[in-house]
C-alpha cells in the first residue's frame, strides 16, 4: 500500500510537470496555479492570463478539461490508498487488517466473477447474434438463387416466347398469301365458267 501510495504520488508530480512543460512550450494561459494539489477544489478562471482577443483557445480549454477530470479521478485514487493505510495505521490490532483485506479482496474478486459472468452473457448473446445473422445470410443466398432461377426460367419463356411470335408471324404471312391465292384462282374460275356458258349458248342456238 505504502509503495502504491508512493507512485501515485510520483506520478501526479511527474503528471503535473508534463502539463506545466506542455504549457510553457505552447505558451498557453497559466491554469495550473489552481490545480498544483489534486485534492484541492478546481478554482473559477477568474484571474487566468488569457490571450488571443482575451479568450481560451479551443485546445486549452480541452486540455484543462483534460487536466481537471485526470485529477479527480488521481485524487480519488489517493484517497482510497490513504484510507487503505489508515486502516494499517490506526489499530495494532493484527488481526483487524487482515479481515479488512480479506473483505476488500472478496469484493473485488465478487465484482470480478459479476465481470466475468455479464462478459460471459455478452459472449453468449453475440454468438446467439452471430448465429441469426448467419442464418439471414444463408436466408438471404438462398432467396437469391432461387430468384436467380426464376430471372433464368423467366428469360428462357421468353426466348421460347419470343421464338413463337415469330412462327406465328410467318404462318400469318403465309396464311394471308395463301389467301389472295385462292382469291385470284376462284376469280380465274369463275371468269372460265362465264366463257364456257358464253360458247355453249351459240351452239344451242345454231342447233336449232
């Protein structure tokens, strides 16, 4: 604990010379006056050195959102190892420590199994997921190949369709010569029936 405590410690120093650095070399405002102790509430910007026509550049009020959410959340950690401590610190009691850490492993090994089972419930519904978007994959695939046999079946009538029309075409044609044929031939009959009554009439009459 003493040795988490220490790093921590080391490591908002270090934290806080990265942002002091990071601000001299982009000649920011100087926001850090007011954020030196992460366990000290964040101060107004009232008093900040500001620039560019007296407003907060957009990268510097990001970076000093930045700043402010690193250190609360360094400063609760500070906190949970200082009490971490306090409960070595205030009893001689050796037995106390012990259940305290007991309990907190128990915890933290409870909310590990809590972890693991929601992980385990979230495998298994993506799995489940998975599986029915392979089955409308293998859905949709099939109902492509048949709609892909019915284009083909479709295309094929037509063809044959088409090849239809066109015999229909040609007997109509042939049909209709056919039929002016057989006009002219009954014209040329009846014309050769009126010739031969016109040459028997003359005989009967010479007969006579």
């Amino acid at each position: 604990m003493i040795v988490e405590a220490i790093c921590a410690g080391f490591f908002v120093s270090a934290y806080i010379g990265y942002v002091h650095q990071y601000n001299s070399l982009n000649s920011g405002p100087d926001v850090l006056n007011s954020l030196y102790s992460p366990l000290q509430q964040s101060s107004s910007l009232e008093g900040l050195r500001y620039h560019d026509g007296g407003g907060l550049s957009d990268q510097q009020m990001a970076l000093l959102q930045y700043q402010r959410e690193n250190l609360h959340f360094l400063s609760e950690e500070i906190l949970r190892l200082q009490e971490c401590l306090s409960k070595y610190e205030r009893t001689d009691d050796e037995n106390t420590p012990q259940v305290d850490l007991a309990h907190l492993l128990a915890a933290r090994d409870q909310e590990l199994r809590t972890l693991s089972a929601e992980m385990n419930h979230l495998q298994s519904e993506l799995r489940l997921a998975r599986s029915l978007i392979a089955e409308r994959d293998v859905e949709i695939q099939r109902f492509r190949t048949t709609n892909n046999q019915y284009v083909e079946e479709n295309e094929r009538i037509r063809a044959i369709l088409g090849e239809w029309s066109a015999r229909a075409a040609k007997l109509e044609r042939a049909l209709e010569v056919e039929r002016m044929s057989n006009l002219e031939l009954q014209k040329k009959i009846a014309t050769l029936k009126s010739q031969a009554t016109q040459e028997v009439e003359p005989t009967s009459h010479s007969e006579q």
